[in-house]
C-alpha cells in the first residue's frame, strides 16, 4: 500500500508470556476473515490491525513466537505518547487472558454431548475487539444477514469512513468519526437504514455520555446494567447485546440462542431436525455462566466439522 510519509511513534517491541494451551489460531482466523485485508491483516503468525488511538491512527502488530506474543504500536503522532501500560492492557483484553476458561472445561470435562468437544478444543478463548464500540457496531452490522455479508459491509463501512494509517490500512473508526458520517454514505456501504440510524444513535450517544461504553469497560460495570441501556436503543436486541458483550467485554454468559450458527450445531450435537429460538435458549441456560464460552466452542465445532 503506498501511503504518505510521516514520522512515526512506534512502542519499542514488548514480549508478552501466554498461558499454556493458548491457541493463536483462533485468535488470527477471528482477525483474518476479511481477505481482502483493509483494515486488518494476518501472514503466517503476524497480525497487524489499524485502530484509533487515541484519536489517531495507529497499527498494531502482534506476532505469535512459540509460548510469547511480541507486540507494539505505530502511532500517526510523534508527539502524543503512547503508554506502556496501556498497550499491554490493550493486549491482554483483546487476546482473552483474563478469561475464566478453566472452570467451564472443568465442569463440563464428561458432558455426555461436550467432553470430547471441549478436550479437542482445550484452551478456547474469545477474541475481543479493540473496543466496545467495535464490537457493538460490529454486531449491528452483522444483524440478520450471512456472515459473508457482514464481513463485506463492515469492509465497505470502515474505507466509507476513510480513516487511514500512514500504513495504508485503513483504521475502524471512533463515535466522533461515525458520527460524521451520512445515512447516504452508510447505505453505500450496504447497511439497511434501520441499522445506518442505529449506528448514528449509538455514536451520538457516546459523544454526549449517555452510553459511556469504554468507562464500563475500565470500571467493570455489570453487564445487566450494560444489557439495560442498549436494549433501550432502538435497533439493538438480545442477539446483539450477548454479542457485544462477549466481544466487547469478554463476558462469557450471554446466551446466543438467537444466532443461526450456534442453533445448527446443538441441532447437529443432539441429531435434531428442528430447533427454535426459545427451545435453544432452554438448552444452554444449565450452561451458565458459560453460555457465550460455550456457543464460541460450538462456533469453532462446526467450522471444522465435514459438511
């Protein structure tokens, strides 16, 4: 990509230990599935993800070295600093660490249905977005259309925003820079005009701090309270708040019995013909606080089941 020349900040390397049975392969799948690769890209065990920091461009990169990470940060800005310990928080939240994954695949280690899922996949985290915005707005996006679909419209939505690193890349914009954004220019990105106005609400809100996203995130608000104030908004529903609170915030229990994936892999799990809505909410409720843990489990289940 041919870009611009500026003069860079950039966090010197850092080495990150993981835990053991981390898997960063679920990590780079997660962030490579848009192939054509605008915004974030994944070679070999390297990720580079352009983000807003701090209202600036910056590039992430991490890349995956036996059991370590090693990461930094390439900042559109010489003169803003970049901590350290900021970086590090950044990292941890989006690789899952602080995960309690180890008492869901203890309590469930002789499921008649999950034990040998669960033992083939021992170590299953749940990669995080950048932020709760991110997520929420991917999550609006991915609303009742195919995954192939969503992955297209958030590609168009984030170049319509045109928020560019000096990489090249082009960065997941911030509320402020959403909010600048059309209705027209939304729907050229594919978006329905319930879901271009959803994007706008939630964008205006955060401005004005009525939906201090990122506060919850540092303060460990409940994800009730979270749960309450989106379920107000117009356009968001129980699939998308348990959506952007396991990929914004790493809760673990929202249950996803609304998404069509994690319905076809308990139908496949129990050999059923049928599942509803509500019969699939009554199967994972003995699953929680896990219920989100769980539908990653049979997400990545049934990506590498034959058929």
């Amino acid at each position: 990509m041919s870009s611009p020349t500026l003069q860079l900040q950039t966090l010197p390397l850092q080495r990150l230990p993981l835990p053991n049975g981390f898997r960063p392969q679920d990590f780079l799948t997660f962030h490579g599935r848009d192939k054509l690769a605008v915004s974030e890209s994944v070679t070999g065990n390297t990720l580079q993800k352009a983000i807003v920091w701090k209202d600036r461009p910056a590039l992430l990169t991490l890349v995956f070295d036996l059991n370590v990470v090693k990461y930094h940060l390439a900042l559109d800005d010489p003169l803003l600093h970049i901590g350290g310990e900021e970086t590090l928080q950044l990292v941890q939240h989006i690789l899952g660490l602080t995960q309690a994954i180890a008492g869901f695949e203890q309590a469930f280690a002789t499921h008649p249905l999950l034990s040998a899922m669960i033992a083939e996949q021992a170590g299953l985290r749940v990669p995080v977005s950048v932020s709760p915005f991110e997520a929420l707005t991917w999550a609006i996006i991915g609303q009742q259309v195919s995954l192939s679909a969503a992955i297209a419209m958030r590609r168009k939505f984030i170049q319509q925003a045109n928020i560019r690193h000096s990489s090249g890349f082009y960065c997941y914009p911030s509320p402020a820079q959403v909010s600048q954004m059309s209705v027209e220019s939304l729907r050229l990105a594919g978006l329905s005009q319930s879901k271009a106005n959803t994007l706008l609400k939630v964008s205006e809100l955060m401005l004005t701090g009525h939906l201090p996203l990122d506060d919850w995130l540092h303060h460990q608000v409940s994800p009730e309270l979270i749960a309450n104030s989106l379920a107000a908004i117009k356009g968001i529903g129980p699939w998308t708040i348990s959506y952007a609170l396991l990929r914004g915030y790493g809760w673990l229990d929202g249950s996803l019995h609304g998404d069509a994936a994690v319905r076809r892999a308990i139908r496949g799990l129990m050999a059923l013909e049928q599942l509803s809505d509500k019969e699939a909410e009554h199967w994972l409720k003995p699953f929680s606080p896990w219920r989100a843990l769980l539908a990653a489990h049979l997400w990545a289940w049934q990506s590498r089941s034959p058929g």
